[in-house]
C-alpha cells in the first residue's frame, strides 16, 4: 500500500504521455462536431455471468462480437447491490453514502435532483426511460434536467395496468404492488380480490394469449406490472433516436436480465444439456432461507441474458446502419449484479460478493475500430465524470469518480479505493450503522458487515485476494491479518468522514 | 326519469339497499384483510412499515371500489327477480347470492394459499380421462351447482330463511362498518403518501 511513486510507475507513466497526447488529439478531432451518448442500462447485469468476462457458458455471442470495436472493462464495480443505490450512483457520480439513496425506492439528497449526469449535459436533448419503478423514482426526481422522460407505462403491456401507476404517480411503486396483490392471481392462485382479479385476469390472458408461446416462463414483468416486451422497447427507443434532435444524451434503462428469468422461448433451455456445473460454495450468513435449486435459477438467468444480448445486437446494428453510431458514446452496463450461489438467489442480499456487486463496463468509442480491454478498476461513479470530460471537457464539480482508462491515466486508478455500499435498514440521514460495505484495492477485497443482528459486535470482515482467487473461496481475514486490519481502518475511517455531516 | 325512479324505489328501500351493499363488502373486506396482515411481514421486511400500511391501504381502497362494483351487478340484478317480492325478500335473496358466491370466490383461493391439491387418485382419473380439463370443470360444476340451486330452493320455499339472513345483516353491520372507517383510514392513508 506504498503511495510513493516507484522508478517503474514513473517510466510507465513517461511512456504513456505519447498514448496520452494521442487520445487528446483524437478526443479533440472528435468534439469538432457535436457528439451523442447513449448509455444502456440492463438491470441486475452480473459480469460474472457474461462469457466475455470469463464465464464459461456463452451467454452473450453478440455482444461478444460487438467488442472487437469497443473498450471493455474488466474489473467494474456497482455503487451498490441492488437498483436504488447502483442507479443513483451511476446517474450522480458518486457514492451511496453521499446521494443517500440507499434504501429500497429511495431518492438521493436534493442536491443530486440537480448535480446528475443529465444536468452534465445541458445542449444535449436528454431523453430517459426505464422499465424499473425504483430507478423511476430517481429520474422522476431528475426530470427538471430531463427533456424526454418517457413513462414507464407507455412501454408495459397491458394499459389497464397503467391506470394505477398513472393515478399514484407520486407513490407508483407500493401502489403498483398493491394492484399486483390484489389482482394478480396467476403467480400466487390468490389475491385480495375475489372477483375483480378473475374478471382483469380473464382480460388480460386474452390480450396475451399470443404471447404465452412466445414466453413459455411467463412475460417479462417486474413483478408488479402485467409485463412488457425488451422488443417493444428497444423498438421504441430506435424510433426516439431517430426522431429526436442531435446531439441527444439517453439514458435507456432495461429490466432484463432482472427476476423473474421469463426469457424468449429461443433460449429456453439452451443451456439445459451443457453439462455446466457451477463451483460449490459454502452456504453465506446472510442467505436467509436456502433456495435449493440454485444450479437451475442460475441456469434460466442466462438463458435470460441471452435475450439481452440478442436485442442489444439488435439496437447495435440499427446504430450501426442508421450511421448513428459513428457520432455516439455508446455505453453498456449495469446497475448491480444477480447471485445464484451461497444459498442466497437474486440481489435481495446484505452479501457483497462478486456476482452481486462486479457488472459489465464497454464502451463504443465513435471511430474505434480495434479492441481494448482495460483490467484497472473502475466504479459506476466514474461514468458521469469519463463521459463529461470527453464530450463537453467539463468535470462534475461534485464528482466522486475518475476519468477512466484509457482516457485518464490509468496509474491513477490503481491507486485509488473502490467502495460499494449497501444500507438499506439505515435511516437515510443518519450515520451508517447498518450496513455491508466492500473496499476494493490493489488485488484485494474487503468486505465488513456491521448492525447486522447476525454479525458479532464489532462486525464481520472478509478478505480475498480477487485477483488469485476470483470466486471468493478462501477468506484471507485471518491469515493475513495486517492487511485487513490496515484496510478495515482504512474503511472506518471513510466511514467517519461519510458519516460527519449527519451526526 | 322519474319513471325510473318509481321502478327502482318499488323493489328497494334505501335501508335494503344499505344492507345489501354492506353484505356485498363483507366477504371482500374479510378476504382481503386477512391477505393483507400475511402480507404485512414482508413488505415491512422488504422496505419499511410505512409502506407495509401502504399496501395495505391501497388494497382496502380497491377492496371498497369492488364492493361498490359488485354492489351495483347484485342490485341490477334484482330488478328481475319478481315485481311481487317485498324489498326485504329481494334483498335477503341477493344476499343468499352474494354469500354463496363468495364462500365459493374464497375456496378457490384457500385452495391456493393452504397448497391443497386434487387427491392423486382423482388426478390419475382425470389424466386416463383424455380431457383432463373438461373433467374438472364437470367436477366443480357437481360441487358449486348444488351448492346454489338447494338453498335458492330452500329460500323459494320458506320464508324461513329470509328471516334468517335479516338477522344475519343486522347482526353483522356493525362490523361491516368497521371495515368502512378502516376504507376511510385508508384512504387518508393513499392521500397522505401521494399528497405529502
């Protein structure tokens, strides 16, 4: 943890002034004309699970392809582990413990409603959307910096669903799952409704009768809304993009590969007879019932991936031949990850681990016509800061992040601590006191739960070497004591200074 | 116009009417109560306990509306049950509908909820059937035909159990009312979260 600069960093950093000097001729060539930014979000994005990054089922052949022209980050972390904090995070360009939205379908402080990446963007015609209520929270809070926020509804199946969010906008997400309790019957067989629900049921199943063959696990759905199609949305957004005046900043935020795994009858089973088999691993602390059939949750979470990666090939090509892309950032990644191991399944977890908290990184770079893959590590906030410096030279005064590889230098990034926070028990404004938090530094990862009823006193620490030991398997905390002592005073220390202006 | 209100206010009293609109939100609010405090545990534990009254708001607010919705098909309905009946019987019958209906709309559903499957021997029967569906709707409609047609017929024939039913509507009202304030409070509730 030797902050000085070696012989050997300094010669790195010599030879890479010629790149550095070269990026900056190319970046300013590039701002002579006005430039777009498309950033696609697909929801619960987990790198682990992407073959590109390792994984040894093919679960994204297009996007793999795709990545011969992009910049592909390999060690990119979520702010947080499920939607409200990741999401902030990426759209404010810093950390849960600063936005403060960390609790399920929070809202980040107000001074985020205008320090976000759309207020970034000011001559930019900025258009959002999203398919999940909780990151619609967030944009409807940030709809004074938005030009286009297309309404969640608009792009769900059924408009009789679209009743309730509309009429409670202000309250959209526990009336919405309200309505599902009390009309949905087919998940459970029972709702609060005895007669209406059978009534809207018997509607609706024959609106989506036609699509029941199609989606043989059921439509894909949030859970709290009779579903919706990726299609339909990538079709919608192919159409804003080309009506829509140029340079235009998107922000497109897509459910899937989010549970319910209800994935397109054409990959249904693909991976049925791969004869893959997941590493074992012990069964987590925090794994509050023991879901059985992991293999097989994990097994439909990629068939669901394929999915994504089909229709965003799809929206790739439409960029491609429309000519689009060649004057547009096109960003791909994710707000948090998905786990299907350690007994716990999904992203509703105080667990840290790296299925949950690592997601995707590329970046389509207007004109870039080779691969690059970059192994430093970056963090959602970084986003905000990197597409703001490249597009507009302006830097987010009250950005946490960095400019990234290979456009800022990349001795900077290995220097720096990476942090993802979960703190969805804590009160918004107060000291964090319940909370699972991950520093990630040099090769190691530090993980340290604490307010937790099943976590001792003073808190539980985990030590990996992620580098030597990507899967997590043999915790360190006690072989190598030093270093996480070193780095659980290095988090409390954070933790202090985060938490000072809400003591 | 007023042609029409002498058809209606022949076969209904206003105090008919009441009682059949309270006996139309009993089942409803008892069902949807009961789903709501199982509910109440995870949606406290997923988000917070504000909203776990929230849920539970909105669903008594959709609870009310059904009642109002369910309500008007009964009393619709009566229109076309005999001029000659007094508004007490047409009430007490629309009732007896009402309750047997219900009864049957909770049945299905703690089917559901209780994970009470078909006897295997029955599956098995209706598998070797070839239509294994048609089966069970012939199966149900053995169950739920008798249980409407014995008491309709019981109800025809004596006025025993209209009786019966008015002291059933009398005796549960107050309790019906209850679950009105609680429509109220809920929705204050529904406004407080969108309002606020």
């Amino acid at each position: 943890m030797n902050s000085r600069m070696k012989r050997r960093d300094f010669l790195k950093l010599a030879a890479s002034l010629p790149l550095g000097y070269a990026v900056s001729r190319l970046g300013s060539e590039l701002q002579q004309k006005p430039q777009n930014i498309l950033i696609v979000v697909f929801d619960a994005f987990s790198a682990y699970n992407i073959s590109t990054y390792g994984y040894e089922r093919q679960t994204t052949p297009n996007i793999s392809r795709l990545l011969q022209k992009a910049i592909v980050y390999h060690n990119h972390y979520a702010g947080g582990n499920f939607t409200t904090p990741g999401t902030a995070s990426l759209l404010t360009g810093v950390l849960p413990w600063t936005h403060r939205a960390f609790q399920p379908k929070g809202e980040v402080i107000d001074a985020f409603t205008s320090q976000n990446i759309f207020s970034m963007f000011p001559e930019h015609y900025r258009i959002a959307y999203t398919h999940n209520g909780w990151a619609n929270i967030l944009l409807n809070q940030m709809a004074g910096h938005i030009d286009e926020l297309i309404q969640r509804e608009k792009l769900l199946l059924s408009a009789f669903d679209s009743v309730v969010p509309t009429l409670f906008r202000h309250d959209e997400d526990i009336a919405s799952v309200s309505w599902a309790r009390a009309m949905k019957t087919e998940d459970d067989g029972f709702a609060y409704s005895l007669f209406l629900s059978r009534l809207s049921e018997e509607l609706q199943a024959r609106t989506l009768r036609s699509l029941k063959s199609v989606y043989p696990r059921g439509i894909p759905t949030s859970g709290a809304d009779s579903g919706f199609l990726l299609e339909t949305a990538m079709d919608h957004l192919v159409k804003r993009l080309n009506a829509i005046p140029k340079p235009f900043m998107g922000y497109f935020h897509f459910l899937p590969p989010h549970d319910p795994y209800n994935t397109h009858r054409d990959f249904v089973d693909a991976f049925r007879s791969d004869g893959y088999k997941p590493i074992e691993k012990p069964v987590d602390l925090f794994a509050k019932r023991v879901f059985k059939q992991l293999p097989e949750k994990r097994r439909q979470y990629d068939e669901y991936i394929l999915y994504c990666d089909r229709e965003f090939n799809r929206l790739f090509e439409f960029l491609e031949s429309s000519g689009v892309l060649k004057d547009t950032w096109l960003v791909l990644t994710s707000d948090h990850g998905e786990l299907n191991e350690r007994g716990i399944s999904g992203h509703s977890t105080d667990a840290m681990y790296e299925p949950v908290v690592r997601i995707p990184l590329v970046i389509f770079e207007p004109g870039r016509t080779s691969r690059l893959d970059v192994h430093e590590r970056t963090s959602a906030i970084d986003i905000v800061s990197t597409l703001a410096s490249i597009v507009t030279q302006k830097t987010p005064s009250w950005g946490e992040g960095h400019m990234i590889p290979p456009f800022g230098a990349p001795e900077e990034m290995n220097s720096r601590n990476i942090y993802v926070v979960r703190a969805n028990y804590n009160d918004r404004l107060a000291p964090l006191t319940v909370a699972s938090t991950v520093l990630v530094k040099e090769s190691y990862k530090f993980h340290y739960y604490f307010g937790y009823s099943n976590v001792p006193g003073d808190g539980l620490v985990k030590l990996f070497d992620v580098q030597a030991d990507p899967e997590e398997m043999t915790d360190l905390a006690q072989t190598k004591k030093s270093t996480a002592d070193e780095l659980l005073h290095e988090l409390r220390t954070k933790l202090s200074e985060v938490d000072e202006p809400y003591r | 116009m007023a042609q029409s209100i002498t058809f209606v206010s022949r076969r209904y009293t206003t105090r008919s009417l009441w009682s059949l609109f309270l006996m139309c939100a009993f089942p409803l609010h008892v069902w949807t109560i009961t789903l709501v405090l199982r509910d109440v545990s995870w949606v406290a534990e997923r988000t917070n306990v504000w909203d776990a009254i929230g849920v539970g708001a909105y669903g008594l607010l959709f609870t009310f509306i059904e009642s109002c919705a369910v309500f008007l098909v009964f009393a619709l309905l009566g229109l076309i049950l005999p001029s000659k009946w007094t508004a007490d019987k047409r009430i007490s019958f629309l009732i007896l509908l009402v309750m047997i209906l219900s009864i049957w709309g909770i049945i299905s559903q703690l089917l559901f909820l209780w994970n009470i499957n078909l006897p295997p021997f029955l599956i098995q029967l209706l598998a070797r059937s070839g239509r294994p569906l048609v089966g069970l709707y012939l199966i149900s409609l053995a169950l739920v035909v008798p249980s409407v047609i014995l008491p309709v017929f019981q109800f025809i024939r004596s006025s025993r159990m209209e009786k019966v039913l008015l002291d059933f509507v009398d005796r549960l009202s107050p309790l019906v009312m209850t679950y009105l304030v609680l429509d109220a409070a809920g929705l204050i509730v529904v406004l407080i979260r969108n309002f606020s």
